[in-house]
C-alpha cells in the first residue's frame, strides 16, 4: 500500500498513548524524540516472501500480543528489558548503514503508533516494509506491508485489504484452510505464501510443495536466512 492510498485512511494526526504525529511536511522534534522498546536493529537480507534476497535494514521492537508455541524470537515478547530508542537515534544508525529499505517487525510493532517512525524513515528516502500479524490496529506509512495471520490471535477484518503479502506458517494441514480463510480476505493482487514452521520444515514441505501445485495461486516462503545462517 503507497503512501498516497494511505493519506485517505490515515489522519496525520493520529494520537499514541506516548506523542502524536505532527501532520508537518517535514519531521518535526517531537516525532524524532518518540521512542519505542527496541530488542535489536541490524542490516541484513530479507530472508522471507516477496522480498526475499534484498538487503534490508531490520528495527525489531519488543512487546507482543501473540506470543506463538512456534515463535523463534521469544525474547522480543518481554518489554520490561528493553531499551527505549528514540525515532531519532533509529534512523540515524539505518542512515549509517545506507539503508535503502527498513523492515519493521517485532513482537507485534503495531502495539506501537508508528507514524513517527515511518515518516522519519520516508524523509530519509527509505522505503518501509511491515511485518506484522495485523491484529491490532494499523498505523504508519508504509511502501510493503506482510500479513501473517496467527490462529492465536487473528487479524482485525478492517486490516486485510492493506496486504501486500500474505504469509501464512504452516504447521499442520489445518493450516491450509486456515490460509484460504485468510487469502479470501485481501486484495486481488495481494502476493500468497506459505511457508513451513522451521521445525516443522521436514514433516510438512511435501504438503505445503503438494497444495502449492494443486492451488497455484499460492508461492513458496523458505526461511532463507537460516540456510544461510545469517540474521
């Protein structure tokens, strides 16, 4: 979803619990010293879905909603440890790293009002990608926006038709209704994948390789960056 789609469904001013965005062309103090609990940032590959192989900036804030058996980052569910980053201080340090495109993830960055961030983020010419379960409200601007939808907690109705992609983890074979539950929601031109639950990988890839070629609108997401044992 591009920046001019979202000026007709988000207010410039939405309000957060900690600041608000200011609506000005440019960002402002107020938006660069909003502050979010941050686990980790990093430059690396995409290692997932559409974008796979491109070099990406990732901001991981901590704190989720979710909180998925499978989850292979548990450690960002914890809020209380981690250290609040200013939008300021994140964006300087992907600027640092000539950062073309950030990913947004987490946890669940949408517990978070990311309009500051994503509009620092843009005035720095970098493109905002989102990964997000989509069941809290949506919020920010954003270039590329990932749906993967939790039984735990599933996305909010309204959030669906934002979808860029939607990857859906595959786990067992209830997973796959669960997909075309999912898939019948979004856009016409909203990219599907399935992707395997790491662990799960070699009980269900001929399942996922078997639904994939019987339904072809779907595509297959590897987890490219544990084969390459990169971050």
């Amino acid at each position: 979803m591009k920046e001019k789609e979202y000026a007709d469904v988000l207010n410039s001013d939405i309000q957060s619990a900690e600041g608000s965005l200011c609506g000005k062309d440019s960002v402002c103090r107020e938006c660069e010293s909003f502050s979010y609990p941050l686990m980790e940032q990093f430059l690396s590959l995409q290692g997932e879905g559409f974008n796979t192989g491109k070099a990406a900036y990732f901001i991981r804030l901590a704190g989720c909603n979710v909180r998925c058996d499978f989850c292979d980052v548990k450690q960002s569910w914890n809020v209380a440890d981690r250290p609040l980053a200013s939008v300021g201080s994140i964006v300087d340090n992907a600027r640092k790293h000539n950062a073309l495109n950030a990913v947004v993830t987490g946890g669940e960055p949408l517990l978070y009002d990311l309009n500051p961030l994503t509009r620092a983020l843009k005035a720095e010419g970098i493109c905002t990608w989102l990964e997000t379960s989509a069941s809290k409200p949506l919020s920010g601007i954003w270039d590329w926006i990932c749906i993967s939808p939790k039984t735990k907690r599933p996305p909010l109705e309204e959030n669906m038709i934002y979808a860029d992609e939607l990857k859906v983890v595959i786990s067992d074979e209830s997973d796959f209704s669960f997909a075309e539950l999912y898939a019948s929601k979004t856009k016409r031109d909203c990219m599907l994948y399935l992707q395997a639950e790491w662990e799960s990988e070699k009980k269900v890839m001929k399942s996922i390789i078997d639904y994939i070629e019987h339904h072809p609108i779907w595509r297959l997401s590897l987890q490219t960056h544990k084969y390459l044992d990169i971050r």
